[in-house]
C-alpha cells in the first residue's frame, strides 16, 4: 500500500511592515485592478450566450440558421428561469432578493411598450391552493409559503421580457457601482472618527499612521444582492486584495450600509499574520493565515482546518455597534418578523456574541474585555522578541480560568454540528459552574 506524500511548503512568517510584503500586496492590487470584474451577478451568464448566439459570425462558423439559434436563444433563458425558480425556493431567506428582482426588473421605465403591456396583463400573480399536484409547475416562476394556508404565487412571462429583466438587473449594478465609491469614502471618514473615540476610550494600540495605511489601501465593490444572500452575507473583505465588495440592495438602506462597512473595515483594520509560502521551484507567495483573531488553515500539519471564525465575528460585530453608538437590537423571532423588518438595521452573528459575552462572563477569574482587543488588533511582528504578545496574554488568562484549549474546545462543537453546534457550544458555558469566583 503506498501512502501518498505530504505536500510540502516553506512557510516563514513575514512583518506587515516589511518591504517584500508591501510591494506584493502593491502589484498584486494592480492586477486586479485591471482584470476584477463584477463577479457573480445573477443572469449574467446567460445574456453572454445569447449575444454570442446572435452574432451572425458565429452563426456562420457554427452553420446554424438564425431560427435554430432563436431555439437555442430560449433553452437558455428557460434554463435562467429555472435556476431562478430554484434559488427562491432555496429558502425563505432569499425571497425578498428575489422578489425585489422581479418588483424593480418590472417598475423600470426603460421597458418597451409591449413589454409593459404584457407586465400589465401578468401583473396579478396566479395562484393554486395546495389540494393542487402542479403546485410545482414550471410554470410558476417562483413560488414561497404563507402561514397557516399554502399559497403558490407565480408569474409566467415571455423570453423577450426576461431577457430584458436581467439585462435592467445588470445595468442596475453597474449603476450602483459610481454610488458605492461615493458613500463608502464618506462612510471611510465616519469610520476614522468614531474609532479615534472608541480607541482612546477601550486604550486600543492604534496609530494613525496605521490606520490610515491600512484604510488607504481598500477598494470597494459591489456584489448581486442575489447572489450575496446565496452566500448568506451582506458583504465581503478580502485581505488578499484589500476588497471591500458590498451586496447591491444594501446601497439603498443608509444605516444597515454603514454597519455592514464598519464591520468590514473593522476585518481590514484587525491584526493580521502573513506568510511566505514556497513550494518546490514555485516562486515565493504571499499568503495571510491570520485576520483578526480568526486563524485561515495552511492546508499542512501546522493548521489543518481554519479556527475561531465564530470568536472573530462576534468580536467585530460587537465593535461595529460600539463605533455606531448603538445598542445591538434584538433579533426578530421568527420569519415573518424578519420580513416585516426588512430594510431596517438588524445585526448579525447574535448566536456567536452570546458565545463570546458568555466566554467573558462565565470564567473563574474576570476576563477583561481589553485583553481580547489587543490580541484582535495585533499584527504579528517576527522582528520583535514575542511576535504576538497579546493573543498569549488573552489564551493565559482562558486557561486559567477554564483549563486548557478552551477555545479549540468550543471550535470542535461548533464544527460537529452545522446546525446547532453553536446552540451546544453556548449551552456548554452555560453549565460552567463557576460564574467569576475564584
Ligand atoms: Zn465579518
């Protein structure tokens, strides 16, 4: 039997400060800047087949007649509608996206008159009461549940009117992109001040010369609001590009817009540990295996899986609110709560701030706040005799209080169960005995 080899890789830690690592991170955000591109935007696929479907160079390369490549023209646009169908039955989560989709694809002023003719024809939803076997039908476009009885709402609509729908959603997004520079660079300026305030108040080791290289170097993007909500995020930082790429519909919604930022640039701001990675005769890589106090996987015996999302998260969001100046509203109970809320501000991760307000309060000797901040802000310096000082302090006073790897322990119940490893997790704390006596 033969085992197959470990892959092997050097990897040497790396100052943040560091020259090498500063020209990386420049010519790496050069490249990008010349090849990044929307990303994933919902349609945008299809609308590239069709426009190639409907060249007539390629219809000559391929021998096609124009009628047999109408044909085509509609399988791929059925095949849109369907993904569609699927991404709203998905989950209840995704239906306002998708019903926003469809509500602003329709009110657009752009549509021809005969578009909007057949929108004025369609506009009442058809139904079907559950007793019915097509409730599944294709052709009810999307489809959701009501409380108590079962309503199937759908909507059929030629090609022609689809295909312009997501022709608006793209020309939407792109539109959007001009807004998002605007309010993220005033957003940038609110977040400077606020964190000068909360810095002097919590003694958080931060220069402004730190702050203002690190900012300095984001670029924001938006996102399909769509797609995002597939991903279960607002928005999204890259540390490898210095990204920021920020859902659509949030753009519209001018508080949650400056909590999601804060918390972004929160990410971007925290300490940060990087590595040069070789491998074999491939050129050296810059590579960050540590943003905050969420530790990435290096793919090797060191660290095989990624540790303490759930504690980076919770930690940012709770700085987010501080840095709002608000009190972390409670999270809507149910479902149809949620919907009735849309569009307001809602914070995030409340399970994983539980955990973390539980990992302060519940040890035997008083765990200060202060001690988590440092070591979530701090960048691993190889240069200096302790390269993280402070994320040693803060794991010092957790054994202490509750033995040792209480956080990895925590992370395993977290991982075991998808579900509900975090309800576990915080019922674990909840059963420490002792509540700050020694
Ligand atoms: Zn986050």
């Amino acid at each position: 039997m033969s085992r197959s080899p470990e892959i092997k890789f050097n990897i040497q830690k790396i100052s943040t400060t560091a020259e090498e690592y500063l020209r990386e991170k420049k010519e790496r955000k050069a490249v990008a800047a010349v090849t990044q591109r929307l990303g994933d935007i919902y349609g945008d696929f299809e609308l590239e087949k069709i426009s190639i479907l409907r060249d007539p160079e390629y219809l000559k390369e391929k021998g096609l007649t124009k009628e047999e490549a109408e044909l085509k023209v509609h399988e791929v646009i059925l095949k849109a509608q369907a993904d569609l169908r699927t991404i709203a039955k998905k989950g209840r989560r995704l239906y306002p996206e998708v019903v926003a989709f469809f509500k602003r694809a329709l009110d657009a002023p752009e549509l021809s008159v005969e578009l909007t003719r057949e929108i004025k024809s369609s506009r009442d939803f058809k139904t079907a009461d559950k007793t019915r076997k097509d409730s599944n039908h294709d052709k009810y476009l999307f489809a959701y549940e009501t409380t108590g009885d079962f309503v199937q709402k759908g909507l059929v609509i030629s090609d022609q009117l689809f295909r312009s729908m997501l022709e608006l959603h793209q020309a939407e997004i792109q539109a959007s992109k001009g807004v998002l520079k605007s309010r993220a660079r005033q957003a940038v300026i609110d977040f400077k001040k606020k964190l000068s305030e909360v810095a002097r108040k919590e003694n958080l080791q931060l220069t402004p010369e730190f702050v203002n290289q690190r900012l300095g170097e984001i670029s924001f993007d938006v996102k399909d609001a769509i797609v995002a909500k597939l991903k279960e995020i607002h928005a999204e930082y890259d540390s490898d590009f210095s990204n920021i790429s920020i859902a659509h519909n949030v753009l519209d919604k001018k508080d949650l817009f400056r909590a999601v930022i804060f918390h972004e640039l929160l990410h971007a701001l925290s300490g940060r540990t990087e590595v040069v990675k070789t491998r074999g005769q491939y050129s050296p890589y810059i590579q960050n295996v540590r943003t905050g106090l969420y530790v990435a996987s290096l793919h090797s015996k060191q660290i095989p899986r990624p540790r303490f999302y759930w504690l980076n998260e919770a930690v940012t969001e709770t700085l987010t609110w501080q840095l709002l100046g608000k009190q972390i509203p409670k999270q809507p109970g149910n479902f149809f709560e949620y919907l009735n809320q849309m569009g307001e501000l809602q914070a995030s991760y409340g399970g994983e701030r539980e955990l973390y307000q539980l990992l302060l309060s519940r040890s035997r000797y008083p765990i200060n706040k202060n001690l988590v901040l440092a070591a979530y802000f701090e960048d691993y310096d190889p240069n200096k005799p302790a390269a993280i000082p402070a994320w040693k302090t803060f794991i010092k006073a957790l054994n202490e209080s509750y033995g040792v790897n209480i956080l990895l322990i925590l992370d395993k119940i977290i991982k075991n169960d998808r579900s509900g490893g975090l309800a576990k997790a915080i019922q674990f704390l909840k059963n420490k005995e002792y509540m700050n006596k020694p």
